[in-house]
C-alpha cells in the first residue's frame, strides 16, 4: 500500500490495519521491518536508515543499534 507520504508498506493487515509481519519504507529510504499490531510498531523489528546502520527493536528491551557502514 502506498501513502499520500510517499511511505510504502508491504505486509499483512488485519480489519484494514497493519498487523502481523512487513516492512514500512518512509520516502527517505528508511525502512522498518518486523512486526505490527493495530498499525504500530510491536515485538521484534528492524529500523534501518538509508546510509545501513540499523536498530533491533525488542519488545521489553527497546533498541539495540549496530553501525553496519
């Protein structure tokens, strides 16, 4: 699906939410891909920023960020 934004989701949805697995890509190049519930960010995922470094999200954790330039 894709947003006014220019953001583009791919994955699954629920009641016309996201909810499940997929990937949200915001017209940056930035991306976030894991897990939805009620069309937010839930449990596991990845944030990525256009230039490769990402954050692991985990639920009760938070992020833990890797420099992968």
């Amino acid at each position: 699906m894709r947003y006014p934004t220019g953001s583009v989701y791919d994955g699954e949805f629920r009641d016309g939410m996201r909810c499940g697995q997929g990937r949200l890509t915001y017209s940056s190049g930035a991306y976030y891909e894991g897990t939805w519930e009620k069309n937010r960010q839930h449990g596991r995922g990845t944030h990525t920023n256009p230039w490769g470094s990402s954050c692991v999200r985990m639920e009760g954790v938070g992020c833990v960020c890797l420099d992968t330039r």
